[in-house]
C-alpha cells in the first residue's frame, strides 16, 4: 500500500490502530507517512525541533514484527507520539526550546517514555516550545516561533505549541505536552484540537524539566477525546520517583467510553457566572453560545452557577507560578541571565521579587479556598463548562489583542487568563475544538472535573465528538 494514502491530517489514533491491528496499514508505513507529513510542512510551521527519523523506523520495524508475531500491546502499538522537547528521552538532545540546554542530552528516559514504549508507541520527534515553557505564545528566539496551521501568520499557543501544530497539521498521531499556566489547553484551542491537563499528581512528572513543581502538569494533546483516554490509561499512575503522584487506580478510560458511545449519557453541566466571561472577545463569545446548543442537541444540560473566591485567582497563580520558577532557575538568572530571551527572563526576574509571605499564603491558604469554591460549584453536576481562551489565535507579532473595541490587554494575559486557575487547583481541564471564528481560526471550551475523574470529562467529550465528527475538521495548511 502506498503510504501517502494511509495517512491523513484528521486520522485518530482509534481509526488507526484498528488498521493496524487488523495488518491493513503497518507501523512502518504509518511512519514514513508521518514523516513525509513533517518534511513537507515542518520547514512551513517550525513545530519540531529534533525529528528522529532513524530510531522511529527503527522502533516501527519492530512493532511491525511483534504485531505480526501476535504480541500486539494495545491501541498505541505502533503509532507515532511526539513530545515536547523537555521530556527526557535516553540520548536524544532535549533544549527545552533553550540556549542554555541547547546541548543537553539525558542520560535516562522520563517515565512518561517508558510507559508509552512499553505500549508500544514510537517517539517520532521532540516539538518546539516556548523557551522552559515559561510563556504561551511559543515565540522563540533561538529555535524560532512554531506556526498556526490554519493561518501560518498566527501564533499557535504555548507553550506546548510546537506539540499542538504537530498533532493539528498530521505531522504526529498525538503528542505529550506540559501545562503549568494553560500550556496544553491554550494551544489546543487555538489549532483546534483535544487537550487533557490531568489531575496533578495523575501523571508522573519524573524525567521533564520543571518549571513551578507545584502546578506542573503532563498530559495527551490529541485529535479526539477517545485518543486522550487511550494515551491517558497509559501514562497515568503512581510512580516510586515522583513523590507528587497519588496513587489513585487508574480507571480504564477506553473501555467505559467504548461501552457508553452509543448510549445518550445525561451530562449536566455548570456554567460559572463569575469571571470567566468578564472579558471576552465577542466572536469567540459567539462560537461558545454555539458550542452550548450543540451539546443540548447531545443531551447534555447546562444551567448557570456561582463560584466564589475568583477574584483571587490572578495573584494566587502569580505567587505560585512566578515564586517557583524563579526559585527553578535562581543559579542560572545569577550566573547565565544574558543567555535567556527577553521576555523569559523578565518574568523570572518579576519572580525573585514575590515574597515569602505572598507565596506561602498563596500555597498554604488561599489556593485551597479557590479550589474548593470550584468543587463547592459543582454540586449537582457532572463539571463545570468555560472558554479555554478569550480570543483566537493573534498574529505573531501582536503583543496586545483589542477586546470589543473597549479594552486593550497583552496577549499573555488574553490567552492564559481562564486556564492558570485549573493549574492552581490542580483539577482536571480537557480543551475540546469548539468552533471556528469567522469560519477560520478555532477556538475551544474548557470541561472542569473532580479530582481523578477525567473519565467524566473524556465522556462529555467523546459524545459530543460522535455526534459532530469535530476530528474531521482539519487545518487548511498545503
């Protein structure tokens, strides 16, 4: 079979391991497929920074050869995975899009790596992100900006960006990306695809370069919420080397949303009243109202519902995000500071200054209070729905986005200024593709959970992705 056929841009890991499994499509051409996908488009979008072009065929080869000796490991055998290039592969350079690790090579997989081979999955490539993922725009001064697939003039998010354009563009079947302030969900919504940040403490954090420990989140970036779950039962779990994982069993994410796709599930959700409609772009206000009537077509419900205590949201983050980071990188700021870009080491620097009593009230007291104010909020219901971002994705040189002709804010304030408070609290947030602006930038909504319920909201998703074929919709990228 010619393998330029097997692969399209919107094709999910579902539909794809079922090729394999039944030996219509192998490994090794689903490969070369991918990787005709990124030397054709990389050079246009900058969404990788390493392409392992040899270890990938080397390691389809393989699959190929178990599969067809009968030792087939599951939904993700044989299939291209990219990460984000701070997550550590044995050998493989990792610059956490970096001057300063540049050079870098680990010595040992992250866990998240061992756990994805031993499902067979291959690790095509590292993905471009923002610079120590410490912002979201994905704008790099040493490696370059990765591109928006569906306007190459637009930012694509950070700062799991690079991971975002890969998936969304077909250049990888999924991708592993970090969220410490929105960094899978932002650039999720603006390629317009899934993005899961678990449960903190869901998913072993061993092995990937730190940025604020305390709100550091791996998680799946994919094309469909049923890809999500599969990549989820995989990575997800208690591990010996990661102390801030809980270890809490993990539910088989694949096999309940098998069971209940062609049940109607009656999801009620709440829609919060405070916040996170103060400041929104109008267009992207629309698609979300939208959004709204296309779930009630799938039998799920939303009513309005208060949630307290948000107007501490901003300073709490501050204190966490900026007080750690710093601390993260407080020998390099001393003894490198001129080999970081200018707005990553702005912001470190805004981080020496958070005080002692500001990050401990913040840690210790006030980011309790904003979680449970959101748990208290979904009371009768299975999760809260909000945007992901207050606008679409800006042009790659905007440093303000106008809001409705009234207000002017910066473009990191505008993209991460409804997803830091799910980093604090560290409840579950999936970004599913909620529509198009104007019919040409996608935007997404947020699905909040309970801690270690990600199956609810992989659930909600997954019915409203039956009913609509939302990973059908690809990017116009030639």
């Amino acid at each position: 079979m010619d393998s330029s056929s097997i692969l399209f841009p919107n094709s999910t890991i579902r539909e794809l391991s079922k090729l394999i499994l039944a030996r219509e499509i192998s490994p090794v051409e689903l490969i070369e497929a991918e990787l005709e996908q990124i030397n054709r488009l990389n050079p246009k979008l900058n969404a990788f920074i390493t392409v392992l072009e040899d270890s990938a065929r080397k390691d389809a080869k393989h699959a190929e050869s178990m599969i067809i000796k009968g030792k087939y490991r599951g939904p993700l055998h044989g299939i291209p995975i990219s990460l984000k290039d701070l997550i550590y592969v044995e050998g493989v350079r990792s610059t956490s899009g970096s001057k300063i690790l540049s050079d870098f090579v680990p010595h040992y997989d992250s866990t998240v790596v061992k756990r994805l081979r031993e499902a067979g999955a291959i690790i095509i490539g590292m993905n471009n992100t923002h610079e120590f993922a410490c912002g979201i725009t994905n704008i790099n001064p040493f490696y370059g900006s990765s591109k928006n697939p569906w306007d190459p003039t637009r930012m694509s998010g950070g700062s799991s960006g690079g991971s975002a354009v890969a998936v969304s563009a077909g250049m990888a079947s999924a991708s592993i990306g970090t969220d410490t302030s929105g960094s899978i969900r932002v650039p999720s919504s603006l390629c317009g695809i899934f993005g899961l940040k678990p449960t903190y403490g869901r998913v072993s954090k061993y092995g990937v370069m730190e940025l604020a420990p305390s709100i550091d989140h791996i998680g799946p970036m994919t094309r469909s919420a049923w890809d999500a779950a599969a990549i989820l039962q995989v990575i997800a779990g208690y591990d010996e080397l990661d102390n801030s994982t809980v270890n809490v069993p993990v539910q088989d994410y694949t096999r309940f949303l098998s069971e209940k796709e062609n049940e109607y599930n009656k999801f009620k959700l709440g829609i919060p009243r405070q916040y996170f409609f103060d400041i929104i772009d109008s267009k992207v206000m629309n698609v979300f109202e939208k959004f709204i009537d296309k779930l009630h077509g799938c039998k799920i419900s939303t009513a309005s519902v208060n949630v307290e205590e948000t107007d501490k949201i901003f300073e709490t983050w501050r204190a966490i995000r900026l007080g750690e980071s710093a601390a993260t990188h407080e020998e390099w700021i001393r003894l490198r500071q001129n080999d970081y870009g200018s707005d990553v080491i702005l912001m470190l620097q805004k981080g020496m200054e958070v005080t002692a009593v500001d990050y401990i009230n913040a840690i210790k007291k006030v980011r309790h209070k904003i979680k449970n104010a959101f748990l208290k909020a979904m009371t009768g219901f299975d999760a809260l729905l909000v945007p992901t971002t207050i606008i679409a994705a800006p042009l790659l040189e905007q440093k303000t986005v106008d809001i409705n002709g009234k207000r002017n804010i910066d473009v990191y304030q505008a993209l991460s200024r409804l997803t830091t408070v799910f980093d604090v609290t560290g409840l579950p947030a999936l970004n599913v593709p909620a529509g198009l602006v104007e019919d040409k930038l996608p935007v997404g909504a947020q699905l909040i959970g309970k801690p270690f319920e990600e199956t609810i909201l992989l659930s909600v998703a997954h019915n409203y992705e039956q009913h609509h074929k939302i990973s059908k919709l690809i990017p116009p990228i030639k």
